[in-house]
C-alpha cells in the first residue's frame, strides 16, 4: 500500500522566446578572386567592407582605389539600421530596418537603380514605391 501527500501544480505561461539575433550577416562578390570583395552587417545594423574598390562597392565614399584588407564602415545615413544586406559582382545593397534601400558600387547598366550608369562609392537611395521587405543581388557584373 502506498501512501502520498496531496501535491499543487502551478503552470505559469511564459511568453515565447524570439528567434536569436544574428551575430552577422556575411555576403561576398562572386567576381574574380582579384576583384573580390565582402560586406559584412553586424548585429547593431551597422555594415562594414573590404576587398576590392576599383569601382566603389566598398561604399566608404571611395572609388577606384587599391583593395584593402581593413575593414572600413559603409557609409549609410546617420542613425540607419540596417536588418539585410545584398552583394553583386561589383556592386551592393542594404535594406534598412524602416523598409529603404541602398545601393552602392558598380553601375554600369543601372543596377544602383537611380537611372543613370554612374558608380557610385557612396550608398544612394533606391526610390520604391513601398517599404521592401527583402532584397537580393545578382552575382553578375550587370545585374541587381
């Protein structure tokens, strides 16, 4: 015979936990080994490159300068977080927390989506009808 002392079970409902922040989010060109170059987006939104830079895709301000093994930081708007971020052959996007996106690099057909074929070694505005909620880069020389 087994005897046992009246128990109280109390179940406490917890708010489910978030999926974890990312560290990083690293993307590098798939242009020639002499051509490369990574971007990388830390977890506090700020985005940072090396590597090649011949036609700005360090986005630091800079163009047509030699490729660099320091990282240096992507110059985005005061404040931008940036939650993604996207690389071409030679050209790279970012897709800030508030739905903008900018671009960067190479632009000889149009990729930095400002009408024009002029490169540019500083992140410029992409203008969209709407917030994005993803973006994506094509690995080509030519291609968003």
């Amino acid at each position: 015979m087994c005897s046992s002392d009246l128990a109280t079970l109390a179940v406490a409902a917890r708010p489910a936990a978030g999926l974890p922040t990312a560290v990083a989010q690293i993307d590098t060109s798939r242009a020639t080994a002499a051509e490369g170059f990574t971007v990388v987006r830390k977890s506090d939104g700020t985005v940072w490159s090396w590597g090649y830079n011949g036609e700005g895709q360090r986005g630091d301000g800079t163009s047509g300068t030699a490729a660099s093994d320091t990282p240096a930081k992507v110059t985005l708007p005061t404040g931008a977080i940036a939650v993604e971020i996207a690389v071409g052959g030679r050209h790279a996007l970012a897709r800030l927390q508030n739905g903008d996106v900018y671009a960067w690099g190479r632009n000889a057909s149009g990729q930095l989506g400002q009408g024009t074929t002029t490169l540019s070694g500083t992140p410029l505005k992409v203008t969209l009808p709407r917030p994005a909620v993803a973006i994506a880069a094509e690995i080509g020389r030519a291609h968003v």
